[in-house]
C-alpha cells in the first residue's frame, strides 16, 4: 500500500509517497481503506520538527480519518467490514495511507448523508472547539470573541458559541466577513486593517485560536472574571483566567456533533480538497494561515 512518510524534518519537500506493508489490525482494532483525511495545523509544525510528540521521523502524519471498514479485529463488536466511519486518531502510521488502523472505540458511525470529505473535516478541529467552549462556559447573552474564526477551528467555535446563545465576535480578513457572519458572528473585525483592542468593549470569552502575542492583547479586552482559552501557546500563559486546551478523542460528541451536521444544524466548511499526490502543496497551503474552514485529502488519484 502506499503513504507518505518522511525521514527528516524540513519543509513540505520532505513529504514523499513510499510503499509499506498493508497493516494487520489488533484485536481491538479496525482496518479501515481512506475514504480522506484533513490537513491540521499540528501535521505542519510536527512536519518541520517544532513539535516532536511523534518521536522522530520516519512516521507518518494525520490525526483525522474518515473511511470504510475493511476487517475488524477479533474483540470488536458493533462494527464490520463495509461500515463507513470516522474519528480522532494519534499514532506514529498516521492516516495519510491507503489503509489505517484504528481502534475501534474511538470511531463513530457515519450518520446517513454524511460523506467522506465532510466526515474527514470533522473530528480535530470540531472537537478542540467543542472543548475549548466547555472549558470556556459561555452563559447566553454573554459575548465570545474567537480569534481567526474562518480557520478550521474557528469556524466550528463561531457555531457552537452561536448554538450556547452567546454574542459572538470574529477575527478574520476582510474577504472572510460574510462568510463569519453566515455562520453565527454578530461582528467581524479585519484584523490585519483595525487593532481589535481599540474596537470592542469587554467580553466575557476569549477563544484564541492564534497564540502568541494574541495573549496579553486579549487580556485587555478580556473581563476581570472573564475566561481565556487558548489552543496554542501564548504570552498570556500565568494570567490566572488563563487555560489551554488541546482536542482529545470523544466519541460522544463526536457523536452528536455528527449527528448536527448531517442535520444541517452545523455547517462544515472544506476549502479544498486535494489528492494524496498533492499533499506538499495541501500543506504549503496550510502554513498560509488562509485557509477557510479545512483541507481534506482524498487517497491518491
């Protein structure tokens, strides 16, 4: 079978499509053939080496996977050959390969109408803005800014916060305006045009989805009670309504977040979708920070 895999870090040059043995799934496992997967931020900065929880190279990247089940392991139950599911997965083999393996109690079933592409968008960046907002508690009539709401994470937190009766302000370039406001933002500042400290009284919720210097300058707009969650590091770490928040597995809300957007009640929105043969430019175009909503990656054309 083939994936791609690296044997250094670098640039997307280093990304290269070899052949490995098909896998075997464990006994709690499912083998699923990739119907997609979807571009993270994380896959870029582990590429390049400036986050190394994968160990070294060579490994391959991708923590989301959409697919059908092509064998099942001896003690999973509920779930067979020719069943399509999706989910949140970390391991070294990655799901930028023909064949995944997976365990089993980590996918959910697709729930009727819900396609690879659309299911592969899913479970990363719909799950860390999910958590982020339970972090963050958001009361209705309370006003949520979320910083770079077009991006992948960004705009399921637009939604979810809309969905919790909250007031929510965006962050995004001009051209994203419409779509942020389409999906639940009451307003939009253009960040690269208006400093958004001087636009906005106090809110209640910071979901900053940038880092860095994003931090302290949030604080200034955040309330003295107020919550300030973050999915990346920032320099308002010490601050004590500050907390971190990285996307973990959850098959029930997976579930129902699923469940919503098969029901149209939440919008998922996928830029591009690219062939496995075109995976350097799917992540040249990730480390733009101009993506809106996701990239998805189909098996190799």
């Amino acid at each position: 079978m083939r994936i791609v895999s690296q044997r250094r870090f670098g640039g997307p040059e280093v990304l290269e499509t070899v052949q490995a043995p098909r896998p075997v799934p464990g006994r709690r496992e499912v083998l699923l053939r990739l119907g997609a997967t979807a571009v993270n931020p994380v896959d870029c900065k582990l590429r390049a080496g400036r986050v190394k929880f994968l160990g070294d190279p060579p490994f391959t990247l991708g923590f989301d996977v959409s697919g059908t089940v092509v064998e099942a392991g001896a003690d999973v139950t509920g779930t067979g050959p020719g069943d399509n599911v999706f989910g949140m997965i970390h391991s070294r083999t990655g799901t930028y390969s023909e064949f995944v393996t997976a365990r089993a109690d980590l996918l959910v079933p697709h729930p009727p109408g819900l396609d690879h592409m659309t299911a592969a968008a899913v479970p990363t960046a719909a799950l860390t803005a999910w958590q982020a907002l339970e972090a963050a508690d958001p009361k209705p009539g309370e006003t949520v800014l979320v910083h770079a709401a077009a991006g992948g994470v960004g705009h399921f937190a637009v939604q979810f916060a809309e969905r919790r009766g909250a007031h929510v302000i965006g962050t995004a370039r001009a051209g994203n305006h419409r779509f942020v406001r389409s999906i639940g933002a009451a307003v939009v500042i253009d960040y690269t045009t208006t400093d958004f400290t001087e636009a906005i009284d106090r809110v209640d919720v910071v979901l900053d989805l940038v880092g860095g210097e994003y931090g302290r300058r949030s604080l200034r707009v955040l309330r003295d009670d107020g919550r300030y969650i973050t999915v990346q590091e920032s320099d308002a770490h010490g601050d004590p309504r500050y907390r971190m928040v990285t996307g973990k597995p959850s098959t029930t809300v997976l579930t129902e977040i699923g469940a919503a957007v098969a029901q149209g009640q939440v919008r998922v929105y996928v830029d591009r979708v690219l062939p496995m043969n075109e995976v350097r430019e799917s992540h040249r175009l990730s480390e733009t920070g101009r993506v809106r909503g996701k990239l998805a990656l189909t098996p190799w054309s």
